[in-house]
C-alpha cells in the first residue's frame, strides 16, 4: 500500500497554485493601499475644494436670486408657508465641506505649503459659521417662523445687506483651497 500515491501529489500543485496567487494578491493589495495612500490627500482636497465652491455658489444664489426678492415677500424664505428652506441645503454643505477639511488637515499636516492653506481656509470658513452662528442663523430663524405680515421689510433688508459681507469669506475659503489643491497636487 502506497501513502503516497502519484494522484496524492498532483493535488500539492493547486496548492502551491493558490499560495503563489494568495502572494500575488497580497503584493497588489499593498501597493494599490500604498498608492492610495499617496492620492488620499489629493482626492480629499479635491472634495473640500469642490465642496467649497459650491458652497460660494449657494451664497451666490442667496445674494444674486433670493435676498433681493425675500425682504418683500417674506413667505419665500418660510417653508411652512411653501418658500424654501435654506437649512436643507446649508447644513449637508457646511458639515460635508467642514468634514472633508478635517481629514485634508489631518492627511497633510506634514506638508507646510498645503497645510498653511488650508490653515486659512480653516480660519475664514471658522470666521463666517461663527459669525453666522452668532447673528445670522438666530434672525433668519426668527424671520422664517415670524408671520409674513410682522417681518417688516426695513429689517430684512438690513439682514441682507449685512449678510453679503459673508460672501468676501467664502471667497477667500475658496482661494484658500485653491492653493492647498495646487500645493497637495505638487506633493
């Protein structure tokens, strides 16, 4: 009686097989996690800066569309009376933008040039939700649950115009990012 017969030795082959393709594998996997590793920080930046944008694109809306039209007509900026709500849109942009620059700082804070930018991105997007944490929430809360015909429009036109001053912030959040972009970009 043979222990090993010619058939018992055959099925090492596939086993060899599946271990060599097991190393293959493993060696793809590790570089394809060490490439990911180097663009992570690229492709989040990417995200925070598109996402930057389109926040300055709803300021640009809000001042170009809505504020010149709400101050007359309050009800366009009360949902319960079928205007909008900013909220639906402000919130998913502000905490995915505030996310995503989290992670850039965290995944370039050894890279000064990048780092410095998003430093100041960090710092105006910090200076404009403060400030709108501050007074412009808690107002257009107040005129979004207020009946249409106690918002006087003096009042909410002096909201307007003092919420444009926010628009100069975003724009320097956004050049901000720009360059923290370009500088991951060269990394």
């Amino acid at each position: 009686m043979l222990i090993f017969s010619s058939t018992t030795m055959d099925l090492t082959q596939p086993l060899v097989m599946l271990g060599l393709i097991a190393v293959i594998a493993f060696v793809d996997l590790t570089s394809a996690l060490a490439q990911a590793a180097q663009t992570a920080p690229l492709v989040i930046t990417a995200l925070a800066t598109a996402l930057a944008m389109i926040s300055l694109g709803g300021g640009f809306y809000e001042v170009t569309v809505v504020d010149p039209a709400w101050p007359r007509k309050p009800a366009l900026v009360q949902p319960e009376h079928g205007g909008i709500s900013r909220k639906r849109f402000w919130i998913p942009a502000h905490v995915a933008f505030e996310l995503s620059l989290f992670v850039s700082l965290y995944l370039l804070w050894s890279a000064p040039g990048a780092r410095f930018w998003l430093l100041v991105a960090f710092a105006s997007h910090a200076v404009m939700r403060l400030w709108s944490a501050f007074d412009f929430i808690p107002k257009a809360l107040a005129f979004e649950r207020a009946d249409p015909a106690n918002v006087t429009e003096s009042a909410a036109r002096r909201w307007v115009s003092r919420s444009r001053l926010r628009l100069p912030l975003d724009f320097v959040t956004c050049g901000a990012m720009l360059a923290a972009f370009a500088a991951a970009a060269r990394l």
